[in-house]
C-alpha cells in the first residue's frame, strides 16, 4: 500500500472551462504548474483554449515552449539569458529602468512587458512617469537596437481582502497610470488580475488577459466565493494499515503526540509528513468511508487517526478531495491554497493522472 496523488484530468478541464467562461486568460504555470505538472496542465489548458502562459523561471519557459510552439510565453521574473529568451520567443517583464539601462544593448529585440510595482512593492517601476522615461529612451535608439515594447502588468496582492481599502486603491492606481501610459505607447497586452480580482470584477476593460492561478487549479481565492466557483481535481489519500485500541491514559507517537482520554481506536495510516502534509493539516479531519475521523498524532511516514468500529485495514483515507478540499483548510489557517500544494512530496508519493 502507498499513499497516493491523483489528479482526474476530465475534471481538471472542465473546471477550467468552467473558470475561465470563453475569457481571454494567461494561465500561472510558476513551479511546475503548482506541482500539477507542466506537461499535464500545458496540454489541458491548450484543450480547453487557453494560448497565454506565465511561469517565473527561464527553464519552465523554455519547456512551455517546447509543449506549445504557437502560444504566448511570458516570463514574470527578469533574466539576462538574452539568447534564450530570443531563441524560444519567450517575452518578459521589465522590472525598472536601472535593469533596461544597464542591459540596453543585450534587450535590443527582446520582447519586454513593462511592471508596475503598486502596493505590492515586490518588483516594477515605482511610478508610469519612469516607464513613459523608458518608452522615450528606447524609441530615440536606432530601430535594430529597439526592445520590443509589447506589455504592461502589475498584480492586484490585497484582491482577496475585504477588511481595507487597499485592493480598490491599487486597482484605481492601476486604471488611472494606464489610460496615461496608454496615450504615449500602444500595449499589445495587458494583464493585471489575478483570480481573487477576476472574481470580483470580471476581466477589466482595455486588457487583453486575465492572468489566473490557483482558482485554474481548483482552489477559491477566498473564502466567501461558493465552492461551485471552482472544482478540485485531485485528490491525496492514504490506507489504513493496522487499527489499534489504546486504553485511557497510553500514548501514540513519538514524544506523547497523543495521550487518550478513554479507551480508544487508532488507525495507522500510511502518509506523514514526509510525504508533505503540513503540521497544521494535521490538526483537522480526515475521510474514511465518507465519514470524517480526526487526525491525532503526525509522524513523517504515518499519523494516527482517531476511529470508530466501521474503519479496518485496507480503508482508503482522504486527506484532500473535492469532498474535503484545499481551500477549507486555508481558510481554517493551515496555510495557503498553494502552500498545501507545494508541501506535497511527489517523490514519496505514488502520483497517478487518470484520465
């Protein structure tokens, strides 16, 4: 018995089409496709029409390019791997005017889309007046030593909050710099929202893409949206291997994890932390036999499970599903849609894509 991640791939693209409604959408594909695979989640968004992609490292760019030769590939981070980018057609972002300055001659014919920081303050250009700086400078350069100006972003960090003003502040900011910038430059493409904010406001006019992440990967943005806002494709489940009965006051785990009450059943399951649950996961409920047990003790190969006289060995236990999904655990505090994704060790366990 191995504990398993399965992802239904007919349920993967009918979630996306579900999500994106015919709307023009650039799909995240950043670390390895939120660990859904980069050759999986290319080749499903492709299916259900989506031709834009975004990733923040060269190499994921490079391999986007190889699964789809016709699409818009936009890299969110910088690089100076210059011929790599002109070589695969792979566009990026231009952080400020320092990097377009040092970098002038090497950016000539590189396709560049201008960043603007806003409240997020991670990367991009302070203010449009520095970009209309960069758009003057770079057309008073001779044409063959031009980068190509064909984008303009930001992202939208406070959509998912409700308690402040600040999502309205920075998308105000946003609107107001773009119908400026948008007198002295013609953008091809324009793309700023993330899920939470192409939720809330649809896609915003005057750009051409909404650029998605985790809401394509079956996770709500926030915690009021229904859950039939988005549907989650994969599950992670384990088996139970042995149940035990502990009387009160006899421990499991190392270090007293858990000290019973009463008389108790456990289950063994077969996934722990090693295989990438997170401590505070561990916290909540399980399904056995569609009924919800809690966890007790986590340990890196197996954890405790509290259950009654239904459970025996060779039970399958579910610790992510669309029955018990992701997004519930974030809004309980576990960590984030994508932290919960990430912590999932895919070499322990045994990974399976049904079609």
């Amino acid at each position: 018995m191995t504990a398993r991640w399965t992802l239904y791939a007919q349920a993967f693209k009918d979630n996306v089409a579900h999500v994106i409604q015919n709307k023009p959408v650039m799909a995240v594909m950043k670390n390895d496709a939120y660990h859904f695979g980069l050759d999986f989640a290319v080749t499903a968004f492709l299916e259900c029409g989506i031709t834009a992609f975004s990733t923040t490292v060269l190499r994921e760019a490079v391999r986007i390019r190889e699964l789809a030769p016709d699409a818009l590939i936009f890299l969110m981070n910088p690089s100076t791997e210059f011929q790599v980018l002109r070589d695969h057609h792979i566009q990026m972002t231009l952080p400020s005017a320092a990097f377009y300055r040092q970098y002038q001659q090497q950016l000539a014919g590189i396709h560049v889309h201008l960043e603007y920081e806003n409240l997020l303050h991670r990367s991009g250009f302070k203010t449009f007046d520095d970009m209309i700086d960069v758009i003057e400078e770079n057309n008073n350069v001779p044409a063959e030593e031009q980068m190509m100006i064909t984008g303009l972003w930001t992202h939208f960090g406070y959509a998912d909050e409700f308690d402040v003003d600040d999502y309205h502040t920075e998308k105000e900011a946003w609107l107001t710099g773009l119908a400026m910038i948008s007198k002295y430059h013609r953008f091809t493409y324009i793309h700023a929202q993330n899920s939470a904010s192409f939720v809330r406001d649809g896609l915003l006019q005057d750009h051409s893409h909404a650029r998605l992440g985790i809401i394509l990967y079956g996770s709500r943005p926030y915690a009021s949206l229904p859950e039939a806002i988005t549907r989650q494709a994969l599950t992670v489940s384990a088996n139970v291997i042995q149940v035990r009965t502990i009387e009160a006051g006899e421990s499991a785990g190392y270090s007293f994890a858990y000290t019973t009450e009463q008389k108790t059943r456990l289950a063994v399951v077969d996934i722990g932390y090693g295989d990438g649950i997170l401590r505070t996961r561990s916290k909540h409920d399980c399904m056995i036999n569609g009924r919800r047990h809690p966890i007790r003790a986590l340990m890196m190969s197996h954890m405790f499970v509290e259950v009654d006289d239904t459970v025996t060995a060779g039970d399958d236990v579910t610790l992510y599903s669309n029955d018990i999904r992701i997004d519930t655990f974030t809004f309980k505090g576990v960590g984030a849609n994508s932290e919960q994704l990430s912590a999932l060790n895919h070499d322990s366990l045994q990974k399976e894509i049904i079609q």
